[in-house]
C-alpha cells in the first residue's frame, strides 16, 4: 500500500502541454479516480505516476520517497492497461505466474500466490485453459490477476473496463471495488466515464484540458461543482445552467431571474456581470405560487421518475420528478428550485462561496 503525492506535476510535448500544474494527494489505501473526457489529461498523469512518461516538472512521491525520474521498474506498481496485455502462447496460470517466475520466486510459493489470486477472482477453473478462447470478462480478470499476483505498492488502471459491453462493464465494476475493499490496495483509475467514478471512487480528480476542475469526494463534486465544466460534466442529466445579468453581493439570500426573485444560499463571494445559476434537475419542482416560470415540451418516463423538459425565459431545465406527477407538453407552470441546493457561479465560470458550498471549496 501507498500514499502518492503529486506537485506541481506538468508534462510537455513539443509546443503543446498535456497536464498543466497538478497538485493532489492521493491517500493509502484510497480508490482514486482519474476523470475527464478524451484528451483531458488524465492518461498522461497516470503515465507519469507510472513511470512510462517522464515529467516536464513537478515531483511525484510514493511513500515519502521522490520518484518522478526513476523508471517504472523501480516504483513497486502494477499497471493494467484497456486492451488486457495478456501473452496469447501462455495458458492463464502462466499468465498470472510470469511476474513471479521472472523474480526468481520457489516454484511452489509461485504455484500457492497463484491459486489464492484465481480464488479471489473466480477464475480457478480457468487456470489451464489458453487466453485465446476466453470472454473477454475472463480475460480482464486474468490481466488483474497478473497485477494483483506481485502485491504491489499500488495498482494503476487505465480503463480496464473500456473494452467491455455496457451490461458487463457494470458488472465488473463492482467486482473491482469489491476486490479492492478486499485487499485495501491505493489504486489509481482513469475513466472517461462519470457513472464509473462516482461508483467506485473514494476520491475524484476531474481534468479539463490538462488542468485540475476540482478534487475531492464524489458525492462532494456533484452537490458542489466548483466550476460550470464539471457541472455539466456530472449527473446525468447534467445540472441546469441558466445565465443572467446581475451582480451578487455578499450576504445575498436571492437573485433576479426574467424578473422572478429566486432565493440562493448566503453568499460569502460576490460577483457581476454574467453570472449563471445552477441547479440538478432534483431540486427543480413544479409550482404554481412560484413566478420563475418555464412551458412544458417532453416528458421522458424512467421507471420511478420522469425527466420533465421545460423551455424558460433563461435556457431550457430539466426537473426530475416523480412518475405519479401528471404533466402536460405545452402547459406553463412556475418552476421552484431548493434555495440550499442552488449553485453560482462567476464570470470566469468558478463557483461563487456561499455558506452551503464553502467547506467543499475550500476542501477541494
């Protein structure tokens, strides 16, 4: 197990910069999260933790010991990679023992480390059986098997889960995390995908264009985005962004939509200009007292609730609703959001402080 610190981390290709001054910590023994869409960054760090990419600058620690210019053989990880990396000549138990053999390990230690890992992973009936006939759940888990097999300090991932099918990505997610809670290894895992993070993540670094949005806690990062990317970016549908002109001062408990008041948490930072009020589709209600007011255009059924499309003066929002609510495509109605729910964000789209979002700010 290993704590990872990350400083001021930056990486140049030529003309053109990848990660831009990262900074984090990543705890022992955490599910560390690695999000961002394609060619955010988020690859090219974990590169770098690795030991495949050398930093332009910054420093990397692994247990206290500065690491970011040795090479990947001297850093005590285990990468897997999307694609399995699997020997196609080796049947599975050769597969998951080639770690250990190439150490020198006694046979029979080699043989018993093998037999505990095809256990926690449920594949000892595959042991003998070649790679090449295998699903390609079972193939993941042998690649997994082979990382797990060296006990290492930590395990890096890069989308392991990418190449499967939806119904099964799903599945195998689980199994991950339940590995992990098993074994309590630091594991760090890129991902494009934000349902991905959010279920199996202790911890969320999200990545735009090779700068860090915002760190910390799923549930954290989708109550309080600390910029207008990562709230479009989480939940699904994303959160509601509805700009306006205004200026917000500190210790403002409401703000002027089209002309309805809107009532916000206090403000600790203010701001002016074009400002953008934020809410999820959860904390949107319809109600007739309220003035805000929005026509209905779809209504799309999930089972237990319904997302509720609506045209307003400021944008269109989205309402996640209960399935019992009848609603009417072309009916105006007035639209109430959760006053403690709602989130500003500036100009420079950075979320204003209020007394609901200044510990996760701060913390982030």
């Amino acid at each position: 197990m290993a704590q990872i610190v990350i400083k001021n981390l930056r990486k140049e290709f030529g003309a053109f910069t990848a990660v831009q001054s990262s900074s984090f910590t990543i705890e022992d023994g955490e599910f560390f999260m690695l999000l961002g869409p394609s060619g955010c960054g988020k690859t090219t760090t974990l590169r770098m933790i690795a030991g495949l990419e050398l930093p332009t600058a910054g420093e990397i620690y692994i247990n206290g010991t500065e690491v970011s210019q040795k090479p990947a053989s001297k850093r005590d990880i285990a990468f897997v990679f999307q694609m399995f990396a699997l020997y196609p000549h080796m049947n599975v138990r050769r597969n998951i023992s080639y770690p250990l053999v190439s150490q020198g390990m006694p046979r029979d230690q080699v043989r018993a480390k093998v037999d505990e890992v095809a256990r926690i992973l449920g594949i000892t009936a595959l042991l003998d059986k070649p790679v090449g006939g295998l699903s390609g759940g079972d193939r993941q888990r042998v690649a997994l098997g082979r990382a797990v097999v060296r006990d290492p300090a930590c395990f890096l991932m890069d989308e392991p889960l990418g190449a499967l099918d939806a119904e099964f990505r799903e599945h195998m997610a689980q199994e991950l995390r339940a590995l992990h809670d098993r074994m309590h290894a630091t594991t760090v895992y890129v991902t494009h995908d934000q349902l991905e993070a959010m279920q199996m993540g202790d911890k969320i670094v999200v990545m735009n264009h090779g700068v860090i949005e915002q760190f910390g806690r799923p549930q954290e990062i989708y109550d309080w985005p600390a910029t207008t990317f990562v709230a479009t970016f989480i939940g699904s549908p994303a959160m509601n962004l509805l700009p306006f002109e205004g200026m917000v001062g500190n210790g403002a408990t409401s703000v002027t939509l089209a002309g309805a008041e809107v009532h916000i948490p206090k403000m600790i930072s203010g701001g002016d200009g074009t400002l953008t009020l934020g809410v999820r589709p959860e904390h949107v209600h319809l109600d007739d007292a309220a003035t805000y007011r929005g026509r209905i255009v779809t209504a799309e059924y999930l089972g237990t609730t319904q997302i509720v499309t609506l045209d307003t003066p400021l944008g269109q929002v989205k309402a996640r609703l209960s399935s019992n609510k009848v609603v009417t495509p072309g009916e105006t109605v007035g639209l109430r959001f959760d006053a403690r729910s709602i989130s500003l964000f500036g100009s420079d789209g950075r979320a204003l402080t209020s007394t609901a979002n200044q510990r996760v700010l701060h913390h982030g």
